[in-house]
C-alpha cells in the first residue's frame, strides 16, 4: 500500500492499493470523492468556504468552489465516471469554542460544511456519509482498493464511513 499525504489546502487522487490521508482536521473539511468500479478517488483538504475570505486565491484545493471541479477533473483521467462518484466529508469542528452560529472563527467549521454541501448539491454529487462539526478534531484515512473512509479522532476514536 502506498500512502499519500494531503496537507491543509492540498489535494490528491489515486486508484488501486493507495491510502489518502489527511492530518489534523480542524475546522478544515475533507472532501473525499469515490469511484467504486475504477477504484479511484480524489482528497481535497478544504480550508475557506470561499475563494473571497482568502489572499491568495492561487491553489485550487482550498476552496470547495474550485476544489469539486479540479477532483472530477483529475479522476476522470484515471477512468472515474460522474455518474459512479459519491462524497463524504470530514471535518467542520469549532475548535475555539464560542457559540454556534456566531461570526468568526467559531463557526468557520459550520461555514466549510454548508459551502461544500452547496457545491456539491449544484454539482449533483451524492453524499453517502459525513463525521462533520462538533468540537473535536479528526484525521481521515481513505482507502482506495475498497472505497473504505477511516475517521480516526482521540476523543471518540475511530469510526469508518
């Protein structure tokens, strides 16, 4: 098995024995897509709702706006169909307490979910499980040969999706 990592803000697709993993989500979603026919599938470590609240807009990956279209892209060049992909997402948490809802960084977690579901419903992508919000940070492992998503947290411990 080979193992790729994907940093905040980073991405990456793969098929066959490949481990996607992302580290240390926070407030940031994971957005996992899946081919189960070509065995591939796509990671983005999302870390804006939108490509407006940044800087730098240069890296696709970071925004779920530009993140969704750069993954159905890059899968299928690897034999991925549309109409066979599914979503998960990961992530969300309002690590800094505060109250739910409110503006800042508090809800940023909140405001990554909505903006990725958003984009994903325009964009007609199912999404067959989510482990989203609360205050606890994950780490996913995406196993590719058999589509298995791995949540792995040290409060709640570990949860496949």
């Amino acid at each position: 098995m080979r193992e790729r990592l994907v940093r905040v803000g980073g991405w990456a697709v793969d098929q066959g024995d490949a481990v996607l993993v992302t580290l240390g989500l926070g407030s940031c979603v994971a957005l996992a897509l899946y081919d189960p026919v070509a065995r591939a599938g796509g990671l983005a470590h999302l870390l804006l709702p939108s490509p407006e609240l940044a800087r730098d807009r240069s890296n696709p990956a970071r925004f779920p706006q530009t993140a969704v279209p750069l993954l159905l892209a890059e899968l299928a060049a690897l034999g991925g169909e549309r109409s066979r992909l599914t979503a998960r997402l990961v992530g969300g948490a309002s690590m800094f307490g505060g109250t739910r809802g409110a503006p800042g960084p508090a809800a940023m977690g909140e405001r990554n979910v909505a903006a990725t579901r958003e984009v994903l419903a325009a964009a007609r992508l199912p999404v067959a499980g989510e482990d989203v919000l609360g205050a606890h940070g994950r780490s996913v492992y995406f196993f590719l040969g058999d589509g298995r998503l791995e949540v792995r947290t040290v409060a709640h411990g570990s949860t496949v999706l």
